[in-house]
C-alpha cells in the first residue's frame, strides 16, 4: 500500500518519531488526546515544548474550531507526557489512516498509555449536560460499512492482523478513573457507558438518534474509536472519556438545536475538574502498570 494513500506506512511513521526524538529531549510514556474544548489540558504539563502539526513531517492538519493543531511535550506529575491539542477526524477529507497515524508515532516514541478525550452527544437519558462518561466501550459505525483503521496490508511491526477490541478500554484505569472521581467528588457527574462514532461533520437526525439509542449507545461522536483500534493494535492500553456537551434530540416535538458552539462552552465550564481527574489518574498510574496485554 502506498504511502500517499494510507498515510501510515512504518517508514513514515519512523520517519515522523525520529524527527520529533531528534527535536525534544522528551521520551513519552503517556499521550493525551485533547477533544473539542478540552485543549487546556496541555497547559497542565511542565517545561512544555510545542510544535505545530504544520511541521512535523507527514502530519496532518487539524482545521477544526477549537482545535489547537500542535503537539505539546512535557512532564505530568513527574511522567513524561505528549499531547495533541486538536485530533483529526474523517469529516476534514483524510484517510482513516492519517488520522490515526499518530498513534503509531507515539508508540514508536515509546508511549505506554494513551488517555483520549471528547465531546459528545448524550443519548443516555439519563446524562445531562456536562456530565462525564468514561467509556467502557464503543461502536464503529464507520466500521460496519468496512472503513477501519487497519484496513489493507497488515504490518506485524505494529500488531497483529485481527486484533481483539473486547478490552480495548483498560479495565484497571476505568476503576481507577471512578476512585479518583469518588475521592475529588465527582460522582455526582461521572458516568461509564458505550460511546457510539459516526462519520460527521453534520450532527445525528432524530431517527439516528433513537436507533443508536437503542443498539445500546449512550453516547455518540465524530472521534476517538479510530485512534483506539489503531492504539490497541500496536498494544498501546486505552483510557477515554467523553464530556457530554449536549443532549442529542430524540423527540419530533422539541426545538432543542445541536450546534457546535455549545459544545465549546461546555468544555470551558468543566475543563478545570476533566484536569484535575486526568492530571490525578496519571499520577496514580505507576499503581496499574502491568497490564500491557500485549
């Protein structure tokens, strides 16, 4: 498969990683992924040192409102950390591999653990705006139709050819996330449930909603799942969460409206306690370490 087509070749992908290892002094073991609004996580990190995805070498772009578009490498809580102030999603035009190739530089790059964020549309209705749910697990609508990740010529550099996604969000660090929001109580807010994705960039009908509803998701987005099959494949274990920055409509009769810059504000009034609970889980992680099911 070429290059220019799949984006995610291993020589591209090396060729990425070694260019920024050559560039920082940082060896990340944890990556971040900054959803929509949620870019202040960045600023938690020490002695950060920034690049622009317009430079780094076979990066894409992020052209989303609300999304930075750079790289940010630092320590969080003594860890060495990278984190992507902005992601890529099929709705800008690229390749499912390009979007993920990330994910491939950051294991290269020799990150252990990747803690994934977003924001999404509430179908659980039971959710209300600004809760969080951390996600146990997901369904790739994209996948169904055959768009996947891994699609094409398998390399066994990164994984093996049909991967297992029955763990794909790490058991240990979803008990730990709920520990950390008893103990910051957060209870009141934090949820666990299934995160549904979608190609985007238009928001869910009435109808998509209740069928999506009622397969069993209890929230829904244009993000995330891909980055997690592509991470998994290559070992990297998974922690995500999903800040529910509106509540999808599911009923003929309501004027509610979803629009982009809800979600924002949304991310804006909880930012400060999603990083006090990230900042506070990759603190205790050293605890579940061993659970690299590779």
């Amino acid at each position: 498969m070429s290059e220019s087509v799949s984006g995610d070749s291993y020589a591209e992908c090396s060729a990425t990683a070694d260019w920024l290892m050559s560039n920082t002094q940082v060896r990340p073991t944890v990556g971040i992924v900054c959803g929509s609004g949620m870019g202040g996580l960045a600023k938690m990190l020490k002695d950060p040192q920034v690049f622009k995805y317009s430079d780094i070498p076979n990066f894409p772009r992020s052209t989303v409102h609300g999304h930075a578009g750079q790289l940010v490498f630092g320590t969080l809580k003594g860890k060495p950390c990278v984190c992507m102030q902005g992601r890529f999603h099929l709705y800008e035009g690229y390749p499912i591999q390009k979007i993920t190739l990330p994910m491939r530089v950051f294991k290269l790059m020799g990150v252990e653990t990747m803690i994934l964020t977003n924001a999404a549309g509430g179908l659980n209705q039971d959710y209300k705006v600004g809760d969080v749910m951390i996600l146990k697990d997901h369904i790739n609508m994209p996948g169904f139709a055959g768009i996947n990740p891994l699609s094409g010529p398998n390399d066994d550099r990164f994984g093996v050819r049909f991967p297992c996604m029955s763990d794909a969000y790490d058991r240990e660090l979803r008990q730990l996330a709920h520990e950390v929001g008893g103990e910051l109580g957060f209870n009141d807010f934090l949820k666990e449930g299934v995160y549904c994705v979608l190609g985007g960039p238009s928001f869910e009908t009435i109808a998509e909603c209740r069928m999506l509803h009622s397969l069993g998701a209890d929230a829904v987005g244009m993000s995330t799942v891909h980055e997690v099959i592509v991470a998994r494949h290559a070992g990297i274990r998974c922690f995500a969460l999903s800040l529910i920055s509106n509540r999808s409509v599911m009923d003929y009769d309501s004027l509610e409206r979803a629009n982009h810059e809800e979600v924002l504000e949304t991310g804006r009034l909880r930012a400060e306690q999603l990083e006090k609970l990230v900042t506070t889980i990759v603190d205790r992680m050293e605890h579940h370490n061993n659970n690299n099911s590779f």
